[in-house]
C-alpha cells in the first residue's frame, strides 16, 4: 500500500489504521491531518475526564466531616495524597500499553474504568458509617484517571509529526490538565442543590441552614464518562505499524537522562499537581474563615493553562533556558510564601498567600510544559543516534525512537505524579508534627533550588552547548 493512494483503504472496519506514514507530507495532507485532529480532540475530553476523577477528593475530602464523617485532618489530607500515588504507579505500565493494546482500545478501556471509582464514591458517602479504610480504596481507585495521562500522551505522540508533537502533546496535556480547574470548579456548584434525585440521597442541612449533596460530586461525571467511552471506541484509531512488547521498551529505563528529566519533572508538574490536590485543604488550616472552594479552581486553572505557553517558549527560546529560569522563580515565590502564613505574631494575609499560590501554579505549570519539551528532544535525538550507529536506516532509527521516546515521556509523567501524594502528605504530616505547614515549605525550597542547579550542571553550562546544539540541529527543534 502507498503513502499516496492509501486515503480509501487506510482504516479497516475496526478502526486499525494499516499505513500511518504523518512524516510523508502528501500522505499528512491527504489523510493523516484529519485522523489525527479526530483523535486528539476526542482524547482531550477523556483526559480531562481523567484528571476530573483523579482530583475528586482534592474537593471531596474538605466537605466529608460537613455531611456527618469524624475523620482528622491528617486522614483527610491523606485522601487527598493517596490518587496520587496509585496514579503515579500505574503510570508504569501505562507508558507501554498503547504499543501492545493500541489506542483506540486502550483509550476507551481506561475511560470506562473510572465509572467504578465514581460509582463506589457515591454509595459510600451517602452511608455516613462507611469506614476511612473504604475511602482509601475509592481514593486509590481514583488515581487511574492520573495514569490516563502516560497512555494518553504516548498515543497522541504517534498520530503527529515531530514538527507538530510539541503542539499536540501541549494541547492533549494542557486541556487535559483543565479537568482539575473543571472538577473544582463544577463540584462546589454541583453539591449545592439536589441534581440527581434519589441517586444521592438527601441533602446534609449546614448549620448556616443550607444543604449539601456531596453524592453529586461523583455522580456528576459518571454520565461524561459513559458518552466519551463510546466516542472513543468508534471514532478514535488504533495504528498498527505501532506495536512492540513491554520488553523492547523497557531499554530506555537503562538511560541516565530518563532519572535526570524525571527528577526536573517531579519539581514541576509534581507541584502543579499536588498543589492541586492540597491547596484547598491547607487554605482551610490556615484560613478557615475563607470559603476556599469557591476560589480553588483558579490555581488549576492557571496552572493548565500556562502548560502549552512553556513548551511554545521553550521551542522558541529554549527548553534549558526556560526551565532554568521558571526554577528560579519558583524558588523565590516558595520563600515569600512564608511571609504570608499565620504565626503567632499575625493572622497572616490570605490576599497575599493567594496571590503568591497563584504564581506557583503558573510558574509549575510553566515547568511542566518547558521540562516536556526538553523530554522529546533529547530523547528522539539519543534514539535516533543510536539506532544508526547500529547499522539501522533511517526509517527504523525515527520507529524506534518514536517508541521509546513514548515511553519515555510517560515514565517520566509517572515519577513527576507522585508529587501529588508528597506534597499534600507533607503539609498534613507538618500540620500533625508543628501546627504550621512552614516545615514542609522549606522542603519544597530546597527542592526547586536543587533543580536549578541540576539543571544548570547537566544541560546550562558551556561544556554541554555542543550538546545542546546537536540536539537542535538534528530536531529543528530548541533545547
């Protein structure tokens, strides 16, 4: 089959794509352009949905002991921890299951599974003797809509051109990262009225005389997911020429740049993402008096939406400069956070830890997208080297090098996820341990500090530019 004549006969009555050449530009022009903009956008809506259910307790958690549950404030951060640490372990075997399942069918598997978590959630919190032991199971369940997010990214990878990866990839994470925003944003909404009948009991009367229906912010989704399950079965694609058993992926853990990347990875997107899951819980120890829920959605939100801008600004100035320069930043913002918690001289300035919160977000979505940038260079660069050292030809060194750039990319989200579960973990353990969440904040500034210098060392300084200049000439891409 030709690149050139294949429009007609492409894809197979199950959605199986035989011939997927996105580098050939007429074979991009005539077929590969639209199937590939089909299976984006339907994949966007299933991640956002993902990261919808991951977070769920990051809103959930703070109303729990408000419809009639006793549990303390270091079990209920730990709810809000625990999605992110199954999450983050099950984006291990999600980086390699795309070349063995394929996208179509795995997309749609891995939607489908989250109505269970969704469902459970529901029934459980309507029962107000339901032990802390299930919710940790419900809270460990939800954390496979974080693992959505390794296999969704590596499918995507394979449908783009490496010229266009960089703007798929940003678009399928960044959107995707929105299901936050969207879940904190909807859920206060949502539990307010009673939307759903008898599937979520009857409201929880306040002492303020209004009601909650906290059922609601798990039922909400459950709908979505069903629709987008079915989308995705019947519109998106699998690619056969992508295929390979975990073994043949499994060489790239062997690579000193995956733990080095990973590390830069888990200080930035690992902040964006655990500040997710902690900050309307340490907001309501620090500042009870503030109805935090109906402000949490603006970190996400900020958070999401800088994601795609670090990784255009790192195509045009450069992925190094960039990240260097955002550690930096998240350094210092880390530091004057201290300025505004309460203390036993002050009552601390809520305007200014908000303020300063929201720069984090920006500054650790920012990263995200800078550091990911950095991922698919180096990676399709040092694969594409190797494989012709070999003896390979080019058209296997740039099939290789999309496989394990995949699974790279989706190992490295693994590592950075489990900021998720560090960071909320560490504000309850501080709390429990001092009363103040200060001792857990020096932990962090050490941690962003340590990635500026890592940074600098392994890819800033002069001795590595012939690298770096390499990697850029080869790509047509910035490092």
């Amino acid at each position: 089959m030709t690149t050139s004549n294949s429009s007609s006969n492409a894809v197979n009555a199950r959605g199986v794509i035989q011939n997927w050449q996105p580098e050939d530009q007429q074979f991009w022009n005539s077929i590969g352009e639209k199937t590939a903009k089909r299976n984006l956008w339907i994949s966007i809506p299933c991640l956002l949905l993902a990261f919808c259910v991951w977070m769920l307790f990051s809103a959930v958690a703070v109303n729990l002991n408000k419809v009639g549950f006793n549990f303390s404030t270091d079990q209920l951060f730990l709810l809000t921890a625990l999605p992110s640490i199954s999450g983050a372990l099950l984006r291990i075997p999600y980086s390699f299951v795309i070349p063995i399942f394929g996208g179509r069918r795995w997309t749609a598997l891995s939607t489908a599974i989250l109505i269970l978590p969704c469902t459970w959630m529901t029934v459980a919190i309507q029962d107000t003797t339901t032990p802390f032991s299930i919710f940790v199971l419900i809270a460990l369940l939800c954390g496979f809509g974080g693992a959505n997010f390794a296999s969704s990214m590596a499918n995507i990878s394979f449908f783009y051109p490496r010229a266009m990866q960089g703007g798929a990839l940003g678009l399928n994470g960044g959107l995707g990262n929105l299901g936050v925003s969207v879940m904190q944003l909807v859920v206060p909404f949502i539990i307010s009225f009673s939307a759903f009948g008898i599937f979520a009991g009857a409201g929880t009367v306040q002492p303020q005389g209004t009601s909650l229906w906290l059922p609601n912010a798990a039922l909400i989704w459950i709908p979505f997911l069903l629709l987008f399950t079915l989308l995705a079965w019947f519109f998106m694609n699998d690619i056969a020429s992508v295929n390979g058993s975990i073994r043949q992926q499994l060489p790239v853990l062997k690579r000193g740049h995956l733990w080095i990347l990973s590390f830069l990875y888990l200080a930035s997107f690992g902040s964006f993402i655990g500040f997710s899951a902690g900050f309307a819980m340490l907001t309501n120890t620090q500042f009870p008096h503030v109805n935090i829920l109906q402000l949490a959605f603006f970190g996400p939100l900020v958070g999401a939406l800088m994601r795609p801008i670090g990784g255009w600004l790192s195509d045009k100035l450069g992925g190094i400069r960039v990240t260097m320069v955002n550690f930096a930043l998240m350094t210092l913002l880390s530091l004057l956070l201290f300025t505004t918690l309460p203390n036993e001289h002050s009552e601390g300035h809520f305007i200014a830890f908000f303020a300063v919160f929201m720069a984090l977000f920006a500054t650790a979505g920012l990263g995200s997208g800078s550091t990911f940038q950095m991922i698919a260079v180096v990676f399709r660069r040092l694969t594409i080297a190797r494989v012709i050292a070999g003896g390979g030809d080019e058209t296997a060194a740039q099939t290789t090098a999309a496989r394990d750039t995949a699974a790279a990319l989706g190992f490295i989200s693994a590592i950075g996820a489990i900021g998720g579960f560090f960071i909320p973990k560490a504000f309850g353990t501080s709390l429990a341990m001092t009363g103040s969440p200060v001792d857990a904040m020096k932990v962090f500034v050490v941690c962003y500090f340590s990635s500026l210098l890592v940074t600098w060392l392994v890819y800033g300084r002069r001795i590595n530019q012939g690298m770096a200049t390499r990697l850029s000439k080869a790509n047509n891409e910035t490092l």
